[in-house]
C-alpha cells in the first residue's frame, strides 16, 4: 500500500508536466508522448499492485515501469545535450 501511496503523487506531477512539455513543444513531441504513455503504465502498475493481482517488484511491475524510466533517463540526457527549444516559448 505504502508504494502506491508513493507512486501515486509522483505519476500525477509527470502527467502534469508531460502534458505541459506536449502543449509548449518546449520538448520535441515524441519525447513528452512517451512520457505520457509510460506515466499511463506507471498507474497501471500501481494499480494491478494495489488491488493484489501482482506483487512487489515483480516481473509484470518492472516490465510496466521500464519504459518511463528509460524516458526519464532520455528526457535528462535531452535537456543536458539540447535544452529546451526556445521558438515555442517566445
């Protein structure tokens, strides 16, 4: 229980943020879907673990986890390398 209730907040802000990097293009578009799509399997994770059907750190759990991790490893890397594209926000 103590996980979702730490995943939860977490997931909420990183939809709220990708949805934000989608709607700027502060970000290329590519980057904040993948976002917004792994946050949608971040929930669903916490979800199946809430409700019992999968346990902690499970194979189903990591395999649900993994790709906002790897956008989230992509998007630091993005922003060190490129930065954000600054003709949207002017």
């Amino acid at each position: 229980m103590s996980h979702v209730a730490a995943i939860l907040p977490w997931c909420i802000g990183a939809l709220i943020y990708y949805y934000i990097f989608y709607r700027s293009k502060l970000i290329p578009r590519w980057l904040s879907i993948w976002g917004l799509i792994g946050i949608g399997l971040a929930v669903t994770a916490s979800m199946l673990f809430l409700f019992r059907l999968i346990g902690a750190l499970s194979a189903i759990q990591v395999i649900l986890n993994l790709p906002i991790a790897l956008q989230e490893l992509v998007l630091a890397i993005w922003l060190i390398v490129k930065g954000f594209d600054p003709s949207p926000a002017s």
